[in-house]
C-alpha cells in the first residue's frame, strides 16, 4: 500500500454513516476524533499545533505566524451524508507534502471548521471569523437544529479576525474537483463563482387535510412547490445553478395542512450581475404567487460570497510548475476563497472520475491523490 493510502485508511473509518456517506459536522464527536489524528500527525512530524480562538487548528513547521508562511489545507466536517474526499483530502496531502520538504521551509497545515456550513448553516465559517467578514458575535449565536449555539459548541466564544494572517506569504488549498471539467490528475483553480443561501419562510394556515375545502386553504407548501419549479427553470435560462436541497415543515403531519414551510435556495452563477438577477426572479415570483395563494414568504439572506478570481500570476506560475496543468473555474466554495481576500492565494484540484461530490459516490483514485500531493509539494517548495 502507498504511503498516501496508509494514511488515508486511517481517517476513512471516521464518521462513516450507517446509510452511507459520512456524518462529519463540525465539532461533534467524529469531527472532534479527526481533529485528535491532526494533532497526531503534528506531533510525529515534530510539528507545534495551535489554535485561533475560531476552531481553526493549524500545525506549524517553524515560529507560529512567522512572515513568509505558506498556508496549506482543507477542512473535516461534511454534508450529511457526504463523501470522504471533499475538506480531508487537502489535510492529508498537507501532511504527506510537508514530509518531502526540506525541515527549514516555513509551512503551516490548517484544518478549518464549519467550512460546509451543514451544523451551524454559515459556511467557511472558521475562515470567514478569522478573516474578519463575519462577527464573533453573531459566530457565537449561530444555533444547530438542536439549539446549541457555535459557541456552546466551541466552548468559548470566538475571538474572531486576526491580523497575523497578513503574515502569511500564499495560501494554497488541495482539494478534490467537484465537478467533470478536469481529464488529467492535477489542475489549478481560476476562480469561485459567485453564490449564497437564502432562506425563505413560506407562511400560511395550519389546518384540517380531511375537513379544509381546497377553495378555503392557505396552504404554504404550494407557495414553496412553486418556487422550487422557478428557481430550475430560471437558472437554466440564465446558465446558472440554483438549488432547494433542504425544507422544514410544521407541523409535519401527513394529515395536516402546513403552517409553515421553510426551505433554502442555493444560487451559483459566474458572474454577480447574473447571481443577483437570479435571485430576484425568484423571490419576485414566488412573492407574487403567495400574494395569489393568500400566503406570506420572507427571505433571509444567511451567506452570499462573490465572486473570487485567484491570483492570476500565482495561478499561471503554479501551471507552468506542474507542467502546463490546466486552469479552470468552480462553482464550488471553498476557504481559500475567503482567504483570497488577503493572501495571494491558489488552489490545486484533483480528478474526480465521475464527478460526483457532496455525495457517497465522491472518490478519487489513490494513484491521483498520489500525484495530488507531489503536485502540492512541488508548490509548497517553490513558494516556501
């Protein structure tokens, strides 16, 4: 077995879920184990591990913070039922990578926490507090379905921005594509579209299903059904993604007609002019339908990035390096998006056969992981 699946076979049993996928949110037990195996990988490669008051762990080769760091990594937790590639195969690499490096080069492994937004529903949350985009004290408030707020969760409250990060020279992230634009192992990133989540509270008229005429209900879930069938056709016509991947319902009776319905549209575009002109749509017809169906919607706007376009110089140099690898765009988010901001700032991808992600079908052959991790060393020893 390779060195890169000795390693891997020890994180992979992590959080395995029953009915498939992993069940890796962030700061719970299968997240906190994960966590507990990075600083064993510290350790072993006499690595100094610290935290920021955010949940961000990082594993230092030389004086924490010291200027002319290059930052690496990923993150651990998961969607529900997501694959096992998709935050750890960045952290892995990071580790493996820096064991082909010379001892005196200044390089930093970073595990993020919240970066899938699936507990506490903001994602890159970690990265997003230690960049200063969002408030500790809105971190702190933020409530997982079970009402346990970040800070609860974290056992402190977050500290929030740090201005060391300016310390760092490059940040360059390792992850898996999550799409089919990539045919060789090894690519570079370009840019993050644009994207956000809204929420949307759909109101109405809880109810009998078996005694309320249908001329008589105010029944929000057809409200939502609408508006789930607008935001596909809208973002088909504009070449865009739009998604409603996640609802709530109240009462949640099969019996009984809903007096709330509560769902959360995913956008994506490649541009902010064709994001925004989506979103609007969207919300303008489905305000439009609840006026006809004598129900109410409310949207809430709990994460909107826009668009990132990394550092082109670095990207090119960083092609030219890995022999000609291709740069392409994502419409997935990442940390090294938010990082992006202060940092000049990369990301290597590696070849997802299918093209499958957020998914138990994600995978990655370990022959690519492989060449994922030399590509990321080469990087790191050219940057550092």
């Amino acid at each position: 077995m390779s060195e890169f699946g000795k390693v891997w076979a020890e994180i992979a049993p992590v959080g395995r879920a029953a009915g498939g996928g992993y069940l890796r949110y962030a700061l719970t037990a299968p997240e906190l184990t994960l966590r507990d195996w990075f600083r064993g990988q510290a350790a072993q490669r006499d690595m100094t591990v610290t935290e920021d008051g955010n949940g961000n762990l990082f594993a230092w080769r030389a004086e924490p913070w010291a200027p002319g760091t290059v930052l690496t990594g990923s993150h651990f937790d998961s969607v529900p039922h997501g694959g096992g590639y998709d935050g750890p195969l960045g952290i892995v690499s990071a580790f493996l990578a820096v064991d082909e490096l010379p001892r005196d080069r200044k390089v930093v492994v970073a595990a993020f926490a919240e970066e899938e937004g699936g507990r506490f529903g903001v994602p890159c949350l970690g990265s997003r507090l230690l960049t200063g985009v969002i408030a500790p004290e809105k971190a702190a408030a933020l409530r997982d379905r079970d009402g346990v707020t970040f800070a609860e969760a974290l056992g402190y409250n977050p500290a929030g921005a740090d201005s060391r990060i300016r310390n760092l020279s490059a940040v360059v992230e390792l992850h898996i594509e999550q799409g089919r634009a990539l045919t060789v192992p090894v690519g570079v990133a370009s840019a993050i579209w644009p994207h956000g989540r809204w929420r949307m509270d759909f109101s109405g008229v809880g109810d009998h299903a078996g005694t309320t005429l249908m001329a008589d209900r105010r029944d929000p879930m057809q409200t939502f059904a609408f508006t789930v069938l607008v935001a596909d056709r809208e973002a088909r016509l504009a070449g865009a993604h739009a998604t409603m991947g996640r609802v709530q319902v109240e009462p949640n009776a099969t019996n009984a007609i809903p007096s709330l319905v509560r769902g959360w549209l995913d956008a994506r575009a490649a541009d902010t002019g064709t994001l925004d002109r989506l979103v609007g749509s969207v919300v303008r017809e489905a305000t439009e339908r609840a006026s006809r169906d004598g129900t109410g919607v409310e949207v809430t706007a709990e994460s909107v990035t826009g668009e990132v376009a990394f550092d082109n110089a670095l990207a090119v140099r960083l092609s030219d390096l890995l022999g000609g690898a291709p740069i392409l765009p994502t419409g997935a988010g990442h940390d090294a998006g938010v990082l992006s901001a202060h940092v000049p700032t990369a990301m290597l991808f590696v070849r997802n056969p299918t093209g499958v992600s957020h998914s138990p079908a994600e995978h990655a052959s370990d022959a690519d992981c492989e060449a994922g991790v030399e590509a990321l060393a080469r990087v790191l020893e050219a940057l550092t």
